[in-house]
C-alpha cells in the first residue's frame, strides 16, 4: 500500500497549548520541531490529586510569556509567520489564557491565526519523528489519555472516522485513580508503571469489560474492582503487583480491541498517541502483536506524547499548508468536535 505524507506549512509557526496542567510553546517549521518548551503543573496539582481549573489557569498566567519567550529563543527567532492555539477541548480558563496570546501575537506580528482542536495535535504527533518516512491511508489511531480512549479512522491528511470510544472513563482516569487507591500519587500513569516493575501482573483477577466489541472501552467498572481489591485486601495488599495487574488488565484490554478493530477494517498500520502512549508496557504489547499480524506500528517520540505545544504545531501546520484559517473573533470551547470527522 502507498505511504503518505501529509502537506505542511514551510514556514516557521509558534504553537501554543494551555488545555489542561500544561504551559507550553513551540516553533514548528514543517514537519520540524524546532523548540518544544513545557511549564508542567504537575508538582502544583499532586497535593490535591488531580488538576483543579481555577489554579490551572492562574499558573498558566503566570507561564505562558516566559514559555513563550523560551520557545522563540530556542529555536532563535524573534517572529513566526503564523500562529497555532489549542481552542478546544480543554478547561475554558486555562484554554483562554493560551488564545488570548496567540490573538495578542498574530496581531502584533500581522500574522494568521489558526485554532487547532486538541485531539488533531495528538492524531498528528507521530510526524514529529524525522524517521517516519510516510504512513498508508487508512489507518488506525488509538488516541488514549487521560480524557480520551478513541479508536479513530485515518482516512487522509486531516480526515478521520470516529469507530469507537470509552463509554464512561479514559484509560488514563483508570490509572490516575488506581495510582490514588494505591497511595503512589499523581500523574497516575507514570507512577503504576514505575510501581509495577517486577511485579506479578497475574495475581489479582481485574475485570476487562466489553470483551465482545471491538470498538469501545469501559474502565469505569476497572475503578471500582480496585477500590474493592484495596478495601478487601487492606494491609495485606502487595503494592508492586496490584500495580501490574491494574497496568495488564488496561493494556490487555486497548491492545485486543486493537488487533480486532484492524482485523475488522482491513488497517494495514496502528498508530498509539495520547499520554498513556508513553506507557512502555503498551507500546510493548501493541508493538509485538502488530508485527505478528504484519501491522505497521507507528508511536511519537515521548516528547510529544503528553500535552504539548510540538503536537499542536504539527497539526497547524498540515491545516495551514491545506489552506486553512482562522479569524480573531473566534473563542475558546470546552469541547467542539474533531475537524475533518466524518459519519
């Protein structure tokens, strides 16, 4: 099958993300990546176990000039040609801090201004790796995190086939509460992985719902048998493998639907993005079932995994090369859906 590249933008781009916990800007030219910088608040939120949106967006306030002025200085320039701005899905403060500005920036430099949807920039952070030399059309995408578990349909450059979602939670919610029950804190992802080396990722039984759909995800009843696991178990609990059993039963579950999706819609190649793309033990899993299948496997480099303004300048620029634009008097929203989605 024919491997593609989508078009994009020659011109150097400043990219700004600010959807969540994360301050960050980038300079992307191309397909280039030329500065990524990212003001996490994850120290800040730790207390209080997850991300509170009122102080998410005073941080953001506080970091987006000097992550701004970061981004610019690292890959030395003073002005872009264009700018890029997450404006959907996300926390409204906290997205219009990074829209405000991109507005006052485009303005300044008499520039365009493009909103870019959140998801776009996770479906397009692969083509942040140099090495990835073209990918075929159709493909799949499993676009798993903390707010979204998706089996998407890559039919082209900037076109996609929603085939399936989570029912209730995200993948990653599964692992940030596991983490909290387990007392081994937040961000949850990070901490089970690190908590489940060497552990036995058989020894407690956790349910894997949906077993006969191919398309969607439910961890919500995940969240609950862990609960019941640690109240049952009490301080006969073993930290380490309750950790890989969590970790099992969610790569299990995403890496089966997986290979069924593919098998069902004829994909020849699986992308993995998102920030649970990051988790070893599913990039593993996936990794060796795609090449038993003969599957292309594609992930991002791990800097572009999690919230971060590289991604959301790779997709501006595919959509300004594809002649697109956006206008100041657009707004923030908490969650628009995808460009480019199709019934």
């Amino acid at each position: 099958m024919e491997r593609r590249v989508p078009p994009f933008w020659d011109r150097p781009i400043l990219a700004i993300e600010s959807s969540c916990d994360e301050t960050s800007a980038a300079v992307v030219v191309g397909r280039e990546v030329r500065s990524n910088i990212v003001a996490s608040q994850i120290e800040m939120h730790q207390k209080w176990g997850g991300v509170v949106p009122e102080a998410a967006a005073r941080a953001h306030v506080e970091s987006i000039v000097p992550v701004i002025q970061a981004a610019l200085s690292a890959a030395g320039l003073e002005k872009v040609s264009a700018v890029a701005v997450t404006r959907t899905p996300g926390l409204v403060g906290a997205l219009s801090v990074g829209l405000s500005a991109a507005k006052a920036l485009a303005i300044q430099w008499g520039v365009p201004i493009l909103g870019v949807h959140h998801l776009d920039g996770h479906l397009m952070s692969p083509w942040g790796d140099p090495s990835l030399e073209g990918l075929p059309y159709p493909h799949l995408c499993l676009t798993i995190s903390g707010g979204h578990s998706e089996i998407i349909q890559v039919t082209a450059p900037g076109e996609y086939r929603l085939l399936g979602e989570t029912l209730d939670d995200a993948a990653g919610e599964a692992f940030d509460k596991g983490a909290r029950l387990l007392g081994l804190g937040y961000p949850g992802g990070k901490a089970i992985q690190e908590a489940a080396i060497g552990g036995n990722p058989h020894r407690y039984k956790l349910p894997r719902a949906l077993r006969d759909d191919p398309f969607h995800f439910s961890f919500s009843g995940l969240k609950t048998a862990m609960l019941r696991l640690v109240q049952v178990e009490g301080s006969a609990l073993d930290v380490r493998d309750a950790a890989a059993s969590l970790q099992e039963a969610i790569v299990d579950v995403i890496a089966t639907k997986a290979m069924q999706c593919a098998g069902r819609t004829g994909s020849s190649a699986v992308t993995l993005v998102g920030g649970v793309s990051a988790n070893r033990a599913l990039r593993d899993r996936l990794a060796g079932l795609c090449a038993q299948n003969g599957l292309g496997f594609v992930v991002p480099p791990f800097s572009l995994c999690t919230d971060n303004a590289g991604m959301i300048g790779l997709a501006g620029s595919m959509r300004l090369a594809m002649g697109e634009r956006g206008d100041l008097s657009m707004d923030v929203s908490p969650g628009d859906s995808l460009p480019g989605l199709m019934e």
